[in-house]
C-alpha cells in the first residue's frame, strides 16, 4: 500500500513540476527583436493569428522599443487579415493617437476606413451574396469619414485613389439605400415619404446611377399627389440628364409605370399596410 502511495505522490510532483516548467517557460520574456522577427515570419507565411499574438506580446513587453511602432502598423494589418475589423480600427486608432506625427499615419487612416468599409458585411459577406444597399448605411459613412480625411490630409498618399474609389462606391450605396426605402413606401402608398426620399437622393447624390430612378418616382409621385408642374420639372431633368431612359417611350412620352392605386381602406393607408387590408 505504501509503494502504491508512494509512487502516486511521486506521479503528481512530476505532474507539478512539468507544469511550473511550462508556465516558467511561457512566463520567459523573449528579446524583442526575437517577437518582431516571429512576428514577421507569421505574416510572411500567412498565419495571421501567430503573428498577432507575437505582436501582442512586443506590444506588452516593448513599449518603447525600436519596433514599436512598425509593431503597430502590422498589429492593424495582422487583425484585419484575421477578419477581426473592430479590432483592426481599435488598433488603427491607437497608433493615430500614439503616432500622430508619423510618416505612415495614412497607411493608418486607410486601414480604418477599409476596416469600416467592410464591417457591416463581416464574415458573411465574404461568402454569400448580400445586398449592401439594405444594410445600415452607419459603418459606411464612417468609412467615408475616414476616407476623407486620409484625402484630405494627405492628397499624394498612395492610399488616395484607391480611398476615392470607395468613396465614389459608398455614395452608391447610400443612395441606392435611399431608393430602396422609396420603393417601399411606394409599395405602402405612402407617396409622399417615397418622394421624400427619392428628393434626397437628387439633392445629395445627384452623381450617382441611382438618380435615374429618383427622378422617376419624383415624377411619378409628384403627379400622383396631383403636383402636375412638380411632376414637369422632374421629368424635364430625367430627359436632360438621362434621354435614353427606358420611362420615356419612342417619342419622349414620360410613361408612368411605377405607381398603381390599390383599393385601400385609409386605416390601410395610414398603418403602412399593416392593418386594415380587407
């Protein structure tokens, strides 16, 4: 019984001591440049997660170090390409506050607004169709902000152009948002909110593909709600600004399509369609 006793006390010292030599050794502080060199491996052979964590720990350890921060740039980079985008803009964000000075601030600027630019879709939209236009337009406006300002201040940057096409991409989409909601009101009746929307989109994104459409439900609603003269003028700049649009017949003849009145009920009408449809 003794020797049975003996050699399980013996089993678990062994156990302990094999453990205290693990922490021991994950509890060693490396050289720093022996992190920034792991760290630099990881990304060159795409292990994104080994590289942050390496970062991480240069970060802790070396502050102040000499890699400290180029340690910075590649921790934005390392989790953006881990798909970790809110982690990416905090990141981001630090270094501009740490850094504001520095050479590759745009590069930061940049990375922000892309984290932004792509936040809203996530994971998912990498792999399945999504319809961006739907979506909450809040992650989108933030990354024009940044876009913006990284154009703003540093127009020469090599970030610049590529930051201008997504600017030109998010209007896209923020107007397209706009036309959807239009159409939806369209669907509800609820004509003048429809023209509300499709008004905005002329006055704030009159350089983007959707203003075709705004101005044919401009057209169409005005002169539902009996606004002829309205109607006219938005017709006129359909005509000016987009003549080989499919809403004008052979000869120029504005054809309205869009709108249809249904037999409503006005409880109906005033609740969206959500009550009163018998």
């Amino acid at each position: 019984m003794r020797t049975v006793v003996r050699a399980l006390l013996l089993t678990i010292l062994a156990v302990m001591l094999s453990a205290c030599a693990t922490n021991s050794k994950e509890a060693q502080v490396l050289p720093e440049e022996t992190y920034y060199d792991n760290a630099r491996s990881a990304m060159n052979s795409g292990n994104f997660t080994e590289a942050e964590r390496n970062l991480d720990f240069l970060e802790t350890y070396y502050p102040f170090g000499r890699y400290a921060e180029q340690a910075q740039l590649d921790l934005i980079y390392a989790r953006y390409q881990n798909l970790d985008l809110e982690g990416s803009r905090a990141a981001a964000d630090r270094f501009l506050r740490l850094n504001p000075q520095s050479d590759h601030a745009d590069y930061a600027l940049y990375m922000r607004g892309l984290a932004s630019y792509n936040l809203d879709l996530g994971l998912a939209g990498r792999y399945f169709p999504i319809d961006v236009s739907a979506r909450d337009p809040g992650e989108q406006r933030q990354a024009f902000r940044d876009f913006s300002t990284l154009i703003n201040r540093y127009p020469d940057s090599e970030y610049a152009a590529d930051a201008r096409q997504r600017m030109i991409a998010i209007r896209n989409r923020l107007a397209e948002l706009e036309l959807e909601a239009a159409r939806y009101y369209i669907t509800r009746e609820a004509y003048l909110a429809a023209n509300n929307r499709a008004r905005y989109v002329l006055e704030n994104f009159s350089t983007t593909p959707a203003l075709e459409d705004a101005l044919i439900i401009m057209a169409e609603t005005y002169r539902f709600m009996g606004l002829d003269d309205a109607s006219s003028d938005a017709i006129q700049l359909l005509a000016i600004n987009f003549p080989d649009s499919e809403a004008f017949s052979a000869d120029m003849k504005f054809q309205p399509s869009l709108l249809k009145r249904q037999n409503r009920s006005l409880l109906n009408v005033v609740t969206f369609g959500l009550l009163g449809g018998d």
